[in-house]
C-alpha cells in the first residue's frame, strides 16, 4: 500500500534526512505536500525531484522566485503560516512530518491531527510547550503520534504494553554531552567551540548546547511525559556514554525492554514511516561484539538544568513555556560569547522563580509565556553579566 | 478472564516455580491438571493446595500411595505416560505448561497443540530432538508456543516483527559458564564441583555443565531456529558475563531490541502465563545505575560444543538428537568423574562422526538415534578413558 507524505519543515536537517529515507524506502512512499520556512532554492529541487501536488513557502516574500525556478511543475504552491497548516491538511496525505524547529509547529500539528493523519513528530516544543493543552484537547493518540527523536523512537519501539498500568517506568538515555565529569570550576572556562563538539551526535547549535547543559533530556522527559501519559516519577534519566541504548522501558513484571543502534536520526525518521511494519534501510547495525555499554547517574550538581526541567513540569501550565523560552535566549547568550556556561541554569531559574505561573492555559497563554521568558531571560541575563564583569 | 492450567512437570524445578509464579498472580489463574514422574509425596501437597480437576503420576507404582494422602481431595488421577498426555490435553485447561526433562515431554507437546491449547514450554529436548517433526507436522504455532527460558523468552518479547523479513538476526546471550577465559591447559584439570558453581544462575547439574561447556548455548540456537524459523546464519551467539542482557533481536532497518532483567526464570514462566499482558511479580528488576554490560565473541577453540550444535542443526535429520544423546552421556561421565572436562565435545563429536543420519526422521527414528547414540557414547568414553589412563 502507498504512503502519502506531507513534510512540514522540508529543507532542514530532519527534512533533508527524511527525503534521505524515503530515496531508500523506494515507490511506496510518495511525497505529497512539502512546506519550508525560507530556503526557497533548496525547496524548488525537493519539488523537481519528488513532484509533490502541493508546496508551501513560510516566508513569503520569495514565493515568486520559486515559482519561477520551477516553472513547469504541476504543483499548486502555498504561503506563510496558512499555506504550511494546508500542507498539514493535504486531503492526499496519509502522514504528515512535523520537522520544523519552534513553536511555529504546533498549529500545524493539530491540524493535521485534527484531519486524521498519522503523525511523525519531529517537533519538540509541541510537546514542551503545548503537551498539555493537546492532552486537554483530547488529541494526544498514540496510535497515531510517532516521535522523530532517538530516544522517544526507543520507547515507542519498546512499548508494547496494552495497558499504562504494565508499566513501571522508563530510563532516557543521556550521553552526556562534552562536559560529562567536569567540575563547576572547570564548567567556567568552556567555550561555544568546546560545547559545539558533541562525542556521539551531528546536530545543529541549539541542541547541542542542550546537549551540553542536559537541557535536552530536560526537554525530553517533558515531551515523554505527554507522549506516553507518564507522571515524571516515572521517567527516569540515565547517564549512557557510548549513544548505543536510545532508551529502556520497564515493565512491572520485571522485565526490562531497551532499544540499541547506531546514533542516526534515519533510525526514528523510518520507523515513523514504515510503523508497524520495518523495512531495510542503509543505517548501520549495532555490532555487539567487543562492545561496553555503561550506564550512570546523572550528575545534578554540576548540570542542575535537568532538574529545572523536572520542576518546570511539575509545575505545569505556562511554566514548560517559560524554561522553554528562558533556555532558548541562555543559549544564545552563551552561543554569542555574552554568558558564561554555568549561568545558563541560573538564568533559567531566575526567570522561572519570576514568572506567574498560569496553571490551565490557551495557546495564546503559552505564546505569550514564552516570549516573556524570552524578554525577561535578555533582561536578566544583562544583570547576570553585569554582576560578573 | 481466568486462565486454566495444565501443569506438566509439576515436582520438578521450573514446575515449582511455575506454582510460585501462579500463587503471586492471584485467583485469576488456576491450575486444574497437574502431572508428575515420580515425586508423589510433593504432587499430593501441590493436589491438596491447588485442587486440581486432575492429577496424573507417570511413575504409577506409587499412584496408592497418592491417593491415600489425597483421600478426601475432589480429584481425578491418571498413570503413566498415558496419564500424563490426559493432563496435555485437559478439557478445561486454556494453557498447558510443559516441564519436564527429556524427550518424554515431546508427546504431551504434540497432544496439547493438536488440543488447540497454549504452551509454555520449558522443554529443550521437544524442540532440539523434534523441532523438525513439528514443523514437518505445521505445529510450529508462534502464537500457541511460548518459551519458558530466560533467552528465547527475550527474543520473544523483543519481536514485535509482523514478517519474517523484518528480522535480520538474532543475539543468544551466554554467560560463557564457571571456566569462561580458560585455555584448554587449565580446563584439563577442571572438576565437576567447580563446574557446578556457576556465577549468576541456579540451575541443575546437568544444564550447569552444558552451560560451562557453551553446549548449553549450542542447544539454545537450535530451539531458536525452530521457535523462530531463522536461519543458521541468522542466529549468533555473543558471551555477556553479567546475565542482564538475555537476548536480542536486529530488524532489518538497523534498529536493535533487547529483552534486560536480573536472571531469575519466574520472569520467563510469567511472561508465558499473562501474554500478551504483563502483570506484577515478585522479581525484582534490573536496575541499570552504576552498571557495565559487556558483549564478546564466544571462545570456538577452548569451548567446541557451540560449533559441533551448529553442525548438528545444519545436518538435520536425527543429527540433532545424536548431538543429545551423546552430550547426555558425555555430562554424565564427567559429572561421575570418568572424562575430563575437554573430552566432552570430543565425545560428541566422535558419536557425530559414526552416526548414519536420517535426513527426514520419523518420532521413531529420533528416539532410536538418542537411544543409538547414548549407546554409543559409553563406548566412546570407555575408549577415551582408557587412552588417556
């Protein structure tokens, strides 16, 4: 049976790697729609190649460049925000591709899961942000949302459980990152380049630096937690160097399910699209032999970002928003040079312990949210550098 | 839904335990057949405690006996092998879990699928010595058969495969035993009593022995080939010292599941009783902090039992069972300190050598090849033992 795919951030990395898997999955899988922010060029050679029915550029202003560039194809072409949530919508689309990075793509993601389509989901802040206003909305099927990230991925493939109450909990891995075992001192004096050299991922500079920070596992127990209708003391983080185990779920009959490969994003992206089935792809296997697979605690005292993400989602409502955005301007601060790495989780915190907290609360309320915290972590990061110089 | 058991093997190990699993699931699952060699005195506390419908005594010399410490219980009692193949296919059992030790567990398993039961099955022999019989025969159900021990229980919770294509292959883990590191030299001088002190699991002499030997692992790939209709080449074998790790199963799309749990066969025997539910249990569960999990090759030239199981599987036929008999003896007459500890796979092998294999083997054909080759590996060792005297 043919799959129809609509892809929502097309010319970024889970895009471009997306279009990588389905070149391998052959004629079975047919791009319908794609949608791109702004890299207009690149997308015009995605809809040479794949001839989508449909194509929808975020930034409008060079539509008319692409459809020049194209001229000729049978595509119909879309615009801004409304143009992307028609591709979430195409009526030919089995399974719509959440790959876009922000917030820009939780609209999207109810459309699409409000006209019915599978879903793989690429898009952390959906969850982070919105998780609980989709679980209010009732749209939070698991049937039909399959995360594109390594360690979700992991879970799902291990969850076959038909009932929450055959789970125990579930461990995330975390590598670490390139500071694991570093002291605060020694935390002090790293810089963007150190932190931009992960031991085990090729990602972009934002996660990377999560990576660094432990930021992004504090992300990702807030998206398990809405995926997998978990309560947080059931989601445990465990330290795992080697990026070999992507995640583990526990059973309460004891028995412990782990999901082990390669660190490649391709991985997950496939599975999304051939779920239930598995189908070849040109990822590497795990070779087991001659392998150490270690596995730690984290380490709270010198990387205090996970715990803030805990805290973040016990707060709920507005709160996942405001460490959302707060991080968001932290990391750019460091990335610029302007903030050192330990005051990354300072001025998370501090713009939490100021925010108030709106417990149930709309879009336009988590929108608003995390711009606040992104103007209030510019505000307090000054006072933070100020202080230090 | 409550779950009726029959219960083949009821005084032996995995039977007991079987019963130590059913106590802590609770009223839900009831045991209404219970089966016994000779261990009549423990099959009248096990009638008195579970209240069977039926209770069967193989070694029916002692059936009065039973019957008068029973005196009172609602219960009807069966004699001998026809006894027991009557508890294999009781009426008002939905499961049949098949216990016992040795081939004589190969005619109950026949009887309780043509019964359109359930199995759990815990009987090496049923699936080394007749798993081609049964597959000739289509009983080789793998929604009907369900493994009861710790690595093809693994593999079973790990496939989640609909097609067999999606299956790359499959890691049988082995703690490689007592003597694993050992050169040839040293394990000349090995005793039975420092092969019976295995590092992680409880197990009787004889699979203690097998598993110091790697035989035991050598049976285990031949069971998988049958349980899970693979290929030879499909199935590996990877040493993991620590016994977390019970198996693996690689998909085709380079993703990796693995089954993980403190070694303990109540896990096995549950998962086997609740599928496809998992229900609480009194195992305690592995907990991965401050861990180290290690995979190697398996050592070939100082442990040749692996590779002569292979050989066994690859010839077929009554092969097989000739690989069985002749290991049986082999153990034995090391556990009776008559051949040293390297001239077990010798032994095998030299029996191998002289067989005249049956390439499409009746039941008749397999009993009389164990029966041949058990013979034939006390004249082997005589041999043996007098060259080396």
């Amino acid at each position: 049976m043919i799959k129809r795919i609509a892809l929502l951030g097309s010319t970024g990395s889970i895009g471009t790697q997306t279009l990588e898997v389905i070149d391998g999955l052959g004629d079975d899988y047919q791009v319908v729609a794609l949608a791109a922010g702004g890299n207009y060029e690149l997308l015009a050679k995605q809809i040479s190649k794949y001839k989508p029915e449909y194509a929808a550029l975020v930034n409008e202003k060079n539509l008319e460049k692409l459809k020049t560039i194209v001229n000729g194809e049978r595509c119909q072409f879309g615009k801004g925000p409304e143009g992307q949530l028609l591709a979430a919508r195409w009526p030919s689309a089995d399974l719509v591709v959440i790959a876009q990075v922000g917030f820009s793509g939780f609209e999207p993601l109810i459309a699409a899961l409000e006209s019915g389509k599978r879903i793989a989901l690429a898009n952390k802040e959906s969850l982070v942000i919105g998780g609980e206003i989709l679980q209010r909305f009732g749209l939070l099927d698991r049937e039909r949302i399959f995360p594109v990230d390594s360690e979700h991925s992991a879970i799902k493939q291990c969850w076959t459980a038909k009932y929450q109450e055959e789970i125990a909990r579930i461990y995330i891995t975390a590598s670490g990152g390139p500071f694991y075992g570093m002291t605060q001192t020694e935390l002090q004096k790293v810089t963007p380049q150190d932190a931009l050299k992960h031991p085990n991922w090729q990602m972009g500079p934002k996660i990377t630096i999560d990576s660094a920070t432990m930021m992004n596992k504090g992300l990702e127990v807030i998206e398990a937690k809405w995926l997998f209708d978990l309560s947080l003391d059931q989601i445990k983080v465990v330290i795992h160097r080697q990026s070999i185990v992507h995640s583990m779920v526990e059973y309460v009959d004891g028995s412990t399910i782990a999901q082990l490969g390669m660190p490649d994003m391709r991985t997950p992206i496939q599975y999304a699209l051939t779920y239930p089935e598995r189908k070849k792809s040109l990822v590497r296997s795990y070779n087991p032999y001659g392998t150490t697979l270690t596995f730690a605690e984290p380490d709270h005292v010198n990387f205090p970002s996970l715990k803030l993400a805990f805290r973040a989602a016990e707060a709920g409502g507005t709160m996942p928003a405001v460490l959302n955005g707060a991080n968001e301007v932290a990391v750019e601060l460091f990335l610029a040079g302007t903030l050192i790495f330990n005051a990354i989780p300072i001025l998370i915190e501090k713009v939490m312990a100021l925010h108030d907290n709106i417990k149930i609360p709309e879009v336009s309320d988590v929108i608003a949210a995390n711009h606040w915290a992104r103007n209030m972590a510019l505000e307090v990061g000054s006072v933070l550098r100020e202080r230090m110089d």
